[in-house]
C-alpha cells in the first residue's frame, strides 16, 4: 500500500460543499473536528494531526513555539539576547524589529516541534518501520519557508481587492514547485508522499470579511487550487495510492478566524475520521494492515 497525502491549510469542508469541487471530494470525505486544541494555530494542528495526541498536552503550546520560532531568527551568537529578554522582560522591546533593519536576523523562521515530538510523529514511525517517505514542507514537522506567506497576512489585509487576488495567484505559482516534487515522488514510488500547501487558508485570511466580492475571490482561489493539484492526484490515482486529502482547520467568516472543523476526503472507504487526532492511528493501522497480509 502507499499513501499520498495532500495538505491544504484551511480548506474549508462548507465551502467545498457549496462550490462542489468535484476533485477534493472522493469516494468518501468529511469534516473533522479540531477544537480539543486551545489555540486553532496551524504548525500545532499539523503537529497534532501528525502525533494523534492534543500537542498542548505533551507541553507544545503556543508559547513554546513562538519561542521556537523566534529563536530560529536569531544568528548563533545572537540567540542567548533572545533567550534572556524572554526570561527577564516580560514585554516586547521591539528588539527584533532594530535587530531586523540592521540585517542580524532573519525575515522569517519555522515552527518544528521539538525532537521528542518528532519522534512520535506516524511520518517517523513509518521510517522506522521501513517505509520510504517524501514530506515536502509539513508544518511542526520539516517546513522551511510556510512563514513567509503567514507572515503576509497582516501586510495584504488592506489591499485592494485586484492586489490581494494578484498576491494569491502568484503564491500559488510558487508552490507549483511543490506539487511538481510530489509528483516526482509519487513516480519514483515512495510509500508515503505528503505534500502540504499554506493555500487556502491565506486567501481566507485576505478575504476574511465574507462579502460577495471576497467570496468571488475566494473561489477563483480554490478553482485555481483544485487545478494546481489535478496532476499530482490523477497520477497517484494511476499508481494505485491510497489518496488523503486534508485541512487542519476550515475558517469561520464570523470570527473572520480558523473554525473548529477541518475537511477530509479519501478515494477509499474503509474510514472516517471524526476528530483530528483519529487520523495518526488510522493511518498506522492501514499499513499495519498491510503488515500482516
Ligand atoms: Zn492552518
């Protein structure tokens, strides 16, 4: 058996529905609930989902990623200024920000759980079983670079409608390249192949008001997101993998923030997945499964 997994930050299980994008919803599909999290932040999410365990609970919380992350910006000799202003000043110094225009920090980091958290992961356990497995850019797990587009949130929120629809569309040429790997990967016949995409929930953020015309957006954003993948999905579908299409979180047009349920969908239908911690087990099991054949 081998398993593709395709992660689309934020998609949406309502809007799926509404729009009916035929290649998101296979044979079975679903939403899963992901409020048991305090905070519906995406690398804690994806670390959740990865683990099948609450992270807050294992001591991952928000606090402890920032601090993560922001260690991450600092040069070397830099990260103990950092790590003391935490320990003594409570308040932001605006520290980063002088250290930022001087170019002695980076413009942005990665959230990456701690190795123990890692460990536990169904990705390394499926190493350890023997499996091949190809991950391209998993939050709380290997991203390099999913900063960058979190971070230009605040920065295109009040653009006008045309620069937001623009800055979305060349994201989503940049992560061709993304797609275009996995695609490789499923050729050359990895077991486990997981691409992660931060589209949509971008876009939903930029067009968080809901009104007709950001909702206009939005579609051309998931019409063209649903395209990007097609190949990488007929492919997998043509070497036989099991294929898994997920979100960690969907949005909620109310709150203008992430909602409390993600979207799933499977070309098989032998599972459901309820809450976002069932899919680490059930994906072990399938391979176990496969063990024992
Ligand atoms: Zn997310």
């Amino acid at each position: 058996m081998k398993l593709l997994i395709v992660g689309l930050d934020g998609l949406e299980p309502e809007l799926v529905e509404r729009w009916n994008l035929a290649l998101f919803k296979q044979r079975s599909y679903g939403r899963h609930y992901v409020g048991i999290l305090r905070t519906l932040s995406t690398p804690l999410l994806w670390g959740t989902f990865l683990i099948g365990r609450n992270v807050e609970e294992l001591g991952y919380d928000v606090k402890t990623m920032m601090i993560r992350k922001n260690l991450g910006l600092f040069p070397l000799p830099l990260k103990p200024l950092y790590w003391l202003r935490v320990k003594l000043l409570p308040r932001r110094l605006g520290l980063r920000r002088v250290l930022r225009k001087m170019g002695l920090v980076k413009e942005y980091s990665a959230c990456i759980m701690p190795r123990r958290l890692i460990d536990m992961t169904f990705l390394e356990k499926l190493k350890s079983m023997g499996y091949s497995v190809h991950a391209i850019e998993v939050p709380g797990y290997n991203e390099t670079i999913n900063e960058k587009y979190r971070n230009m949130v605040p920065r295109y929120i009040s653009s006008p409608f045309i620069v937001k629809l623009k800055t979305l569309m060349d994201i989503l040429e940049e992560l061709k390249d993304r797609v275009k790997e996995g695609l490789e990967a499923v050729e050359r016949g990895f077991d486990i192949v997981f691409v992660y995409l931060p589209m949509p929930d971008v876009a939903h953020h930029f067009f968080s008001k809901g009104d007709a015309k950001s909702m206009r957006g939005l579609r051309r954003v998931y019409t063209r997101l649903e395209q990007l993948i097609e190949p990488l999905i007929r492919r997998a579908y043509g070497e036989n993998y099991v294929v898994l299409i997920v979100s960690d979180h969907g949005f909620d047009f109310q709150t203008h923030d992430h909602s409390e349920y993600g979207f799933w969908s499977l070309n098989i239908d032998d599972f459901e997945f309820h809450t976002i911690t069932d899919f680490c087990p059930k994906i072990l099991e399938l391979f176990e499964r496969k063990e024992s054949i």
